[in-house]
C-alpha cells in the first residue's frame, strides 16, 4: 500500500457515517492520523475510529456541530493539541431539507446553509492559522453536483453547495501564496443515509442520466479526495473535481 500521507494529521467533518467515512478510512490507509468528527451519532464515529485502527491506523473521534463557529474551532483546538498541527482539512458534513421552494420553510434554509456552507467558513477558519504557521496544509470541501448543474426541491442545498465552490475558489487565492491548496469534490449520486430516502424512481433516473449507468461508492470520492490531500497534487489548487460517472459534463 503507498503510504504516502505518512506523518500528516487529518480533520474530517462528519466521518462517522457514509462518503465521510470512506474519506477518513483511505486517508487513514495512506498513513494520516485521522480525527473522526461526528455530531450525534458517537456509536457511528466509535466504529470508524475502530475501523481504522484495526487497519494499524492512528484516530481519535471528536464532537462537533460544525456549523457552529466555537464548536469548530473546539475541534480543530483539540487535533492541533492532540496531534500537534494539522496538514489536511475536509469539509465534507452535510445535511438535506428538501423542498419545493414555495413550500420550503425558512428554518430549512437557515439549517442547510449553516451546516453545508458555514461550517466550512468555521472549521477553514479554525484551521488556516495553523496551517500558514507550518506553511502548508491541503483544504478539500466537499460540494455536490447540484451545486453546479441545479436539481429542482434542492434550492437550499444547491446554494449551499455553490457557495462552497465560489468559497473554495476565493480561499485558493488567499492562501495559495502559503503553500496551502484549496479544492473542492463534487461527487455525483452515491448511495449513503443522505440518498437512502429518495423515491427509487428518482434513483432509477439519476443512474439513467450517469453515463457510467450507476452509482457511485464512498470509496471513489475518498480516493479522489486522498490525491488532493497528497504531494502529487501540489500544483492544483481552486480546482472543483466532480466525480460523478459523468453526470454534470
Ligand atoms: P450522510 O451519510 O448523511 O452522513 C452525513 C455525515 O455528516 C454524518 O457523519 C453526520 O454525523 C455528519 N453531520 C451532519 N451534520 C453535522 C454537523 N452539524 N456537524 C458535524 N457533522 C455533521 O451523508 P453523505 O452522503 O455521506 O454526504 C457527505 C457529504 O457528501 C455531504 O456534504 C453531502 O452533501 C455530500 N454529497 C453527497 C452525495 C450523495 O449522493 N450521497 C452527493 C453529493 C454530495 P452524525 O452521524 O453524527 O449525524
């Protein structure tokens, strides 16, 4: 196995469940010491942690509501404390409130853009001092296709998702000059709990429009996520990757 994320520390939002986890698990596998963030569900997060170190691999759990700015930084605190820097941020917690916009209530947007989209403003924020302090550090946000190509029922979360690419984009700009990169992952429809309740009918034609003709797994956003993390991908940056089968070309 190519160990090379070696002696670097990664954060990762809401591993404990689905493309999250996968993302911990492979950054886990190419030698990172992984800090396995989760908001309620600590069994989840527990048997992450345990997966990974049944793998040989070094990982703490850590809770957090990511869309609150003091619990962010109390978990980016705790990795730098507990690992003594941090190398590799991804943002990748997300939620989905669903609604037609005529019938979609205001505490449905305020929540989806709180922890889609401010909670990377919170946790990049926590973690860029440390960063440009080391001079280095690899930010991956993950956003999703709806957030490049649009999905009716899915206004908030489009926007969230957007909002993280024009984010992304602007945080390269800033922190390029500190050898920190910046990137973002738009993975396409990959089945977790986030997809689980989705009519089968809307899956069918989501696999149908995927020229792959089918879903995704967790794993193939983590190993796209694992190249941006690592030194082969010094020379990008502000970069949104989609990987989606071809969905949103
Ligand atoms: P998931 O299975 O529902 O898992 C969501 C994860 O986020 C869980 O670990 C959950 O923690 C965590 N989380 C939720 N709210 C949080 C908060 N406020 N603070 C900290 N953690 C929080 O979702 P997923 O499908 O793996 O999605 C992961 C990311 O990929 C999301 O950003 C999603 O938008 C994006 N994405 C997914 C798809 C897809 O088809 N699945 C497509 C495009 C983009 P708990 O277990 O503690 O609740």
């Amino acid at each position: 196995m190519d160990r090379y994320l070696e002696n670097k520390v990664a954060v990762v939002t809401g591993a404990s469940r689905g493309i999250g986890r996968a993302i911990a698990l492979e950054l886990a596998r190419c030698g990172a010491s992984v800090v396995v963030n989760y908001n309620r569900n600590a069994e989840a997060a527990a048997e992450a942690v345990a997966a990974i170190e049944a793998e040989g691999g070094q990982s703490i759990a850590v809770q957090a509501d990511v869309g609150d700015f003091e619990q962010a930084k109390r978990l980016i605190q705790t990795a730098v404390d507990g690992f003594g820097r941090i190398d590799i941020l991804v943002n990748n917690a997300g939620t989905t409130r669903d609604q037609l916009l005529m019938l979609m209530k205001e505490g449905d947007w305020d929540d989806v853009l709180r922890i889609n989209l401010k909670s990377v403003f919170n946790c990049c924020k926590a973690a860029a001092r440390s960063m440009v302090r080391k001079r280095r550090g690899r930010i991956i946000n993950i956003s999703s296709v709806s957030g490049i190509a649009g999905q009716g029922g899915q206004t908030n979360y489009a926007a969230s998702k957007a909002g993280i690419i024009g984010f992304t984009k602007s945080l390269a700009k800033e922190l390029g000059p500190r050898n920190i990169t910046v990137n973002a992952v738009a993975p396409g429809f990959i089945p977790t709990d986030l997809t689980a309740d989705l009519p089968e009918e809307l899956q069918q034609k989501a696999i149908e429009s995927t020229p792959l003709k089918r879903m995704g797994r967790p794993e193939e956003i983590a190993y796209a996520v694992v190249f941006l993390a690592s030194d082969k991908a010094a020379f990008i940056t502000g970069e949104t990757l989609t990987v989606d089968g071809g969905l949103v070309m």
